[in-house]
C-alpha cells in the first residue's frame, strides 16, 4: 500500500502537477481539472481515514533502525536569523503557538523538552520511493495545543518554518485529527541525539501517518486556522502549492 500510495503521488507530481507548473495553459486555466485533482485526494482520504481509523503507524525496535537515515529537503537555512540561534544552541530560540487559540504561547526548547515526552521508532516514507526507520522523541502535538486552548473555529494547523525552497518560505499543515494522534509529536531529538541542521532543528513534526514530506523542518511557528484559503498559494503546504502533490498524504 506504501508502493502505491507513493506511486500515486509521483505520477500526480510528474503528470499532472506538473503539467500545472509547466504553462500547459488548458490545464492550468482548467477549474473543473483542478476541482477533479482535489476530488480524488479527498475521496481518497475518507477512504482511507474509514479503514484505519485511529490506528497506530507500526513502530520497530532499535535493531530495526537503519544505520543511515537520509536527511532531503533543505539541508541548511540561509535566514540569518536562524543561524545566530543555530550558533547560540537554540537558548534564545521560542515555538510561538497562535492564531485561532485562547492563550497564545512562546515555548523554549527547554519548556518542550520539560513536557511529557513520547519516543517512538517508525519508518519514514519519502515519496521518492526511500524508506528509514529512526528513532525520535519530543512532546505531543496534541498537548501543546491543548495548552494553548483551541477556538471554535480552529481546523488546520499550520507549520510556518525557518527555511525557503525557491525563494518561497517553507510551510506544511495538517488537521486536528492527525494533530491530537498519540504518535504525532514535535521531534527534537533523533537516534538518542539532538536534531541537527539537516534534520531540522531545533525542532521537527513527526506525523507519522503521513508521507515524507509532510514532515515539516525548522519550525518556528504554529498558526491555527479555520481554513487554508489565502495562505500562499492556498493548498496548504509548498509541495502541494508547487509541485501539485495532495494535500491528505496518508499512509
């Protein structure tokens, strides 16, 4: 299933994704296309989300972790910004949690790191067809939000990150039922060590019922919304917005 959730992907990134990136002015000035692309990863999600329900992603033992675990995306954060709280070691660094919540927060590293913590080994799909296990640790999505005390309105959560790919800022979001699943967490250890830059830190999401690029780096904000339109280009992450992969990347 893992086989064909990726394949599906690459063919829609490959084919018709990228056929909306190329200039195929038909296609792109197509809105019954768009809305056919949108069905499909939508029916595709109900079915899904019917099947596994609240089911846990398989975890491993350590003897099953892979002795390398490939770091892709972005490897190095250019923002200046970024790289003076790199040097400091993150002592001055602050998740902001906002938007549609009742207390919004401003979390050091210490004060996640001080939170229950939830250490988990699972596989990481990519959609370009790797997989490795590794190990992570940090604190549950579910409980930060929590502490911040969603609004009625609240639907997406919305991970605004440190790195640009092409010059746009990197984003990625999810809804609340993967946000409050127990394996969901805010990563900031891996293989018993700190994340490095490559592997996002000072911290990472670890959705583990999502493909590869779903698993956002960099985090320096969380922003609870009620819905995606007018964030960028609207689809709710950059892969989505760029190369056309779905937004519902279940596993």
């Amino acid at each position: 299933m893992i086989f064909t959730r990726r394949k599906a992907l690459q063919v829609g990134a490959a084919g018709a994704g990228g056929l909306l990136l190329s200039g195929c002015d038909a296609l792109n000035d197509s809105q019954s296309f768009k809305d056919g692309l949108a069905g499909v990863g939508r029916l595709h999600e109900l079915t899904q989300r019917t099947i596994i329900g609240d089911s846990l992603a398989r975890e491993f033992t350590e003897a099953d972790m892979s002795p390398v675990f490939k770091a892709n995306g972005s490897l190095r954060v250019a923002d200046p910004a970024y790289r003076a709280l790199l040097v400091g070691g993150f002592a001055q660094w602050a998740l902001r949690v906002d938007g549609l919540v009742h207390r919004p927060l401003a979390l050091p590293l210490t004060a996640l790191q001080a939170m229950p913590q939830r250490t988990q080994i699972t596989r990481h799909d990519c959609v370009e067809g790797w997989s490795a296990i590794g190990k992570w640790q940090g604190p549950q999505l579910g409980a930060i939000l929590s502490q911040a005390g969603l609004m009625p309105g609240a639907r997406y959560v919305v991970f605004h990150c440190a790195d640009k790919l092409e010059g746009k800022p990197f984003y990625e979001s999810i809804d609340l039922v993967e946000a409050f699943h127990p394996q969901t967490i805010l990563a900031w250890r891996m293989n018993d060590a700190p994340l490095t830059e490559p592997h996002g830190a000072p911290i990472r999401l670890r959705v583990e019922r999502q493909l590869g690029y779903k698993q956002a780096k960099y985090i320096m904000r969380i922003e609870l919304r009620e819905s995606l339109a007018g964030l960028y280009g609207g689809r709710g992450g950059f892969w989505e917005d760029n190369r056309g992969y779905q937004w519902w990347a279940g596993i």
